[in-house]
C-alpha cells in the first residue's frame, strides 16, 4: 500500500487497482490513513486527477444508481458548498489549510462520504430513494469536542496524579520503580533497581497502582516490565506495584490494547523461567507470554472481546472450564461460551490508531463509542433501524461532523442538546 501511494502518478494500473479496492472498502484503518495524508499533502493537479478517476471508477460500479437518488446527491453537494465556507484543520498539527487547498480538502472529504453512501447502497439495496437530508439537521453551533490524552494515577502508596496536567519528568518513586512522564505524554514505570526479587519486593506483590481513563480520555503507559499498554476511554487498568513472583497479574475494565514484553524470574533451583502475563477482564482470563493484543470488555457490551495481532494467547471464561487458543487474525467473543472468528485485527485497534472503524455495526454500537470518546449521553426515540454501518471516520473530528456523516445515509438522525445526544428514525 505504502508503494502505492508513493508512486501514485507513475503507475496508473496499480492507482486504477488501488481506487477500485478503496471503492469497495477492501483497505485497513493504516491503508486508510496513508492515502488521506497524501491526498491532504499531494499538489493541487495531482489530486484532482486522482479524484476524477475515482469518479470514473465510481461510474461504471454503480452506473446510474446515483440517479436514482437525487436528494441524498444534492445534501452531498450541499455539504461540499458549506466545507467551502470554512477553514478545514489537520486534526493532530492543528495547522490551517492553506487557501487554494480549502477546495481540493472539501473535495476530499466529499469523496469519503460517497464512498460510505455507496458501502451504504450495498449493503441496503432496498433503501428507500423518499429519504433526503435537509439543510437544518446540519449541527453547526452546538458542538462537541473529540477526546484527548486524560488519566488519573492512583498509586499503590495512595497519592494521586492528574497525568493530563502533570509535567513531564519523575512524577514519583515507589517499591524501587520509578514513575515518570515522557516527552510524548505517555507515563512510564522505570525499574530502578537490580535485586528485584528480594523479600523487600516481594511484600509490594499485593500493593497496586490503577490509573483510569473518563469518557473522552485515552491513555498510554508502560509498566514495570516494559510491557505497553495504551487505554481506551471509560477505561482502567490496575496492576502490582512491582511484578514478582511467577506470574504477571493486571485487571482491566473496559478496553486496552497490550504489547507485552517477554519477562522472567527466577525458580527455587535458581533458574530463569519465562513469567506469564495474565489480564483478568470480567468473565475472561487472557494469558500470554509476548504477544500484542486487544480486549474490549465494557460492562454495557453484550460479549468480551479478544483480538490478537500476534504471537499467541489463550483465552479462558472464568465461570467455565473452556479455552481457546488464538491465532493472529483471530479474535475471541466470550459471552455464552467463546466464539472464534477470523478477522482484520486493525480494525479492533482502529481506536488506538485514531479512527472509528465500523463493519456492520449497529447505531446502539456505534453511540456506545461515540457516547464514551466524546462524554456525551445518549437518548433514543421511536423505532431505530437495526441496519449495520461500514465506513471509517477520524476521532479527532467533533462530534457534529461524525453524526453529520451517519445522517447523510438517511437511515438515522440526532438532535443535539448540550451534552445529549437523540437519536431518532
């Protein structure tokens, strides 16, 4: 993919390839993301040349379904005219686009709506042609703002840290580690000592650190063995004031994506033995060695889920003697047993790599996360369709602009009052 938005304008069979695979969703949130930022970044000429033969790909796919609704087209063409209307922003630089970019960004964020109007069209092909957006469901002044790095540190010596506000640099020492916050934001706990299976240390297993993330914060942290983990928002992970003993033991509730460092300790013979790393999450046990994985396991979510990227990792149900062992690209649902399908792992990190990324996912699924990214509630009226939604959208965009995405489908529609959120037919 990367080779492909390299050469985007030499080669002009791997681009009319590359387009037709865009068309039909059949990329990654990292493909996804490659391809916006050239577009956002490529000159002006280059751009609307690659725009006009999406449009011609676009044609001969659907031939003349586009006329076939004509009020979805013009709320469409309507948007394009309002994005023309403002200054459109880099969500991570905060940079403002130059002058004679505000068209081709409009134009690029109007080719991601069609996109999703056309994945809509596929997997709705009784969608009614009376439906069509009108200007005053656009939300323009009462907005919401995406979420951020937020997280509070509870420390096993009960002190506190607000780690949004705190400056970089050793935050606090506890048990031998050292809790510091880096350049990038993220905190790390530094091992600061050699005799790390002393009885000293030993006595810190049953001490434990929580650090917790509100609705509209994420996180990253890297604990004591070197293993990262990045939390999701709702979010909170606690774990030993210092890992000892034969196994490593954190506890989450709600969602974290893990890449855990392969650690050991030392048997009563005095030989090295690999530690385990275990994460207990409601009615699930996820143990592994080094491996990188996802848990999404929110108590309003009907299923635990677990999706593996690599290495391996057994998955086991608390109440039950069943296990499985997962595969990368597999992933886990515990609820009535556990099921294992295959699957593209990045979607479930799509979180992380700051996307929403929806396969088939119902309005209820998907206002969970908004409700959760944005801290907003969440209220609903009448009969909401039960549809499943395909597309990929930004985090960093405010909350109007993702429900201004999802109404144009004309399946669902929201009124916005403070910070609640109606979602109504």
């Amino acid at each position: 993919m990367a080779s492909v938005v390299l050469h985007l304008m030499k080669d002009e069979k791997s681009l009319n390839e590359f387009l037709k695979n865009y068309y039909n969703n059949s990329y990654n949130a990292q493909e996804h993301q490659l391809f916006i930022d050239w577009l956002n970044n490529a000159p002006v000429e280059q751009v609307e040349e690659i725009l006009e033969m999406y449009q011609r790909i676009s044609e001969e796919q659907i031939g003349e379904e586009s006329v076939q609704y004509p009020e979805l087209v013009q709320g469409i063409e309507a948007k394009l005219d309002q994005l023309n209307e403002v200054d459109l922003q880099s969500a991570k630089t905060i940079k403002l686009w130059p002058s004679y970019y505000k068209k081709i960004a409009s134009v690029a964020a109007i080719f991601l709506m069609v996109t999703a109007f056309i994945l809509f069209l596929t997997i709705n092909p009784d969608y009614n042609q009376t439906v069509s957006v009108k200007p005053n469901t656009q939300f323009r002044e009462s907005d919401t703002s995406p979420g951020g790095n937020k997280a509070i540190l509870n420390l096993a010596n009960g002190s506190k840290i607000i780690l949004d506000n705190a400056k970089t640099g050793v935050l606090a020492n506890q048990f031998g580690v050292s809790v510091r916050k880096a350049e990038d934001g993220h905190v790390i706990f530094d091992k600061t000592v050699t005799q790390y299976y002393t009885s000293y240390f030993d006595k810190q297993a049953s001490l434990y650190n929580t650090i917790i993330t509100p609705r509209g914060g994420q996180y990253k942290v890297t604990l004591p063995d070197g293993t990262k983990v990045w939390l999701n928002a709702a979010s909170s992970l606690k774990f030993p004031a210092s890992f000892t003993g034969k196994e490593r033991n954190v506890e989450l509730n709600g969602e974290a994506y893990f890449e855990v460092a392969k650690c050991t300790s030392l048997s009563s013979s005095g030989d090295k033995v690999s530690m385990p790393f275990k994460v207990t999450s409601g009615s699930q046990v996820v143990e592994v060695l080094g491996t990188h994985f996802n848990i999404k396991g929110y108590p309003d979510e009907t299923v635990m889920t677990t999706t593996l990227l690599e290495g391996s990792v057994k998955v086991s149900q608390r109440t039950t003697p069943y296990s499985q062992l997962l595969k990368p690209g597999q992933q886990a649902k515990v609820g009535n047993g556990i099921q294992v399908l295959n699957v593209d792992p990045m979607q479930a990190i799509a979180w992380k790599n700051g996307y929403f990324d929806f396969s088939h996912e119902n309005i209820e699924s998907i206002m969970r996360n908004i409700s959760r990214w944005y801290d907003v509630d969440i209220k609903y009226e009448d009969n909401i369709t039960k549809e499943g939604f395909v597309g990929s959208v930004s985090r960093y965009q405010n909350v109007a602009q993702v429900l201004n995405m999802l109404q144009l489908t004309g399946s669902v529609h929201f009124k916005i009052e403070g910070r609640r959120i109606t979602v109504m037919p």
